[in-house]
C-alpha cells in the first residue's frame, strides 16, 4: 500500500502543551505573590479592632436569630452566589463533628426556576427581592455578601428585607458602600480584587459558622431546648 504524502498546504496542530509557557518560575512567583498576599490581608483584618468587633456582632446576632427560630437568608453573584450556598450548607448540614439540629439557612442563589422566572417577568434586579417577599417574615435576617456593595439585585434584596422586618447583614470589601448604609450590620475586609476579598469573605463566614456551631453544638449536649448566648 503506497503512502499519502504529506499535505503541506495545511500545517500539522500544535499541541496546546507547546503553545502554552509552563515553566516554574513564572507560575511559582505567582504561587508566592498570592499567598503573601493572602497572610498580608488576613493580618491587616486581624489587627482591625472595628472590623474583628464587626465579625463578633454578626456573629451574636445570627445566634440570637437562629436561636429564636428565625432564618438566614443569603444572597449574592457569582462567587458571592457559590459562598452563599457554600455557608448555607454548612448550617443545614454541620460545619464540624460537633452534634447539633441542623439550623435554617436558605441561599437564594440557587433555585434556577425561580430565578429565571423572576428576572424574566420583574427583571434581574429583583430575583433575591421578590424571593425575600415571598419568604421573609419579621424576626429573620438576610445576609448580603458583595465584594463591591454595589450590585443592584443585592440592594434591592436589602431594601425589601429592611421594608419587611427583617435584620440585613453585609459582607463587602474594604470601602462604605451603599450596601453597608443599608445594613444593620457590616463587615468591610480588606483587599484590592475580587479574588482576595472573597478569600476573606469565606475565612469570615466559616469564623461564623464555627461560633454557630460551638453554640448550638453545647445546647445540643446540654439537652436545652435554645441556644444560650
């Protein structure tokens, strides 16, 4: 059998292995400069006395809520969203070991049909809004997590959640933003990008998850019928 020559009209591909630069020094100095980063903003938090005060009030809070039978709403975009099912997962499920009941915690990010079938028929600013409005009652509490404070379907939510009872909470980045001023609470973390301050804004949600935790987990042992803060 003969063999085809070569056509040499048509370059043969490149695998994307040779296209790519993967040699170590570039990709360890970014290993390096992210972990730094990540030390220099946790400290700078550490050393916040606003700030840490800010994560221990929130975390009272939640506990006084939570222990009186209210709920945790959370609300947020995109990897605001994944943290807010991240958190609320934790609480309906267990963050450690520890026994306790599982406690009531709803992301608002994640039911697709509602989503969809709200931001078609009201518009996208109003998908966590009208789900406050359906399920919110007086005596919850709504927590908002945004890097920015700015993102409208955010501040709608807390607007509705302020118009119904309900006590709003933030998780921002490091400046006052409108989100903050319509929160009863807020915690601003440090950081420049998205990317770090999200790092800091799930290090602060597990923070408060682990107090909900030791709390609930001790009444559970205790057999008492609430949480005693």
């Amino acid at each position: 059998m003969s063999q085809r020559p070569a056509n040499h009209n048509h370059p043969q591909p490149v695998s994307e292995e040779s296209r790519v630069d993967s040699s170590v020094e570039w990709i360890d100095a970014i290993v390096r400069r992210s972990l730094r980063d990540g030390i220099n903003l946790r400290q700078q938090l550490l050393e916040n006395e606003k700030q840490s005060a800010a994560i221990a009030a929130v975390a009272g809070k939640l506990l006084a809520v939570l222990g009186a039978g209210g709920t945790l709403f959370l609300c947020g975009n995109g990897g605001s969203a994944a943290d807010c099912q991240h958190l609320a997962a934790e609480l309906t499920g267990r963050f450690s070991k520890h026994p306790r009941r599982g406690l009531p915690a709803v992301a608002l990010t994640t039911d697709s049909s509602a989503l969809t079938a709200i931001a078609n028929d009201f518009g996208y600013e109003q998908i966590f809004s009208r789900q406050i409005e359906a399920l919110g009652r007086a005596g919850d509490v709504l927590l908002c997590i945004s890097t920015s404070g700015k993102s409208p379907n955010v501040l709608r939510a807390a607007e509705q959640a302020r118009a119904q009872g309900l006590l709003v909470m933030a998780l921002s980045g490091p400046n006052p933003s409108e989100l903050s001023a319509l929160s009863d609470l807020s915690i601003l973390v440090p950081g420049q990008t998205p990317d770090r301050i999200q790092e800091l804004h799930i290090s602060v949600g597990h923070i408060l998850c682990e107090v909900i935790d030791q709390a609930f987990g001790r009444a559970f042992v205790a057999g008492l019928p609430r949480v005693v803060i």
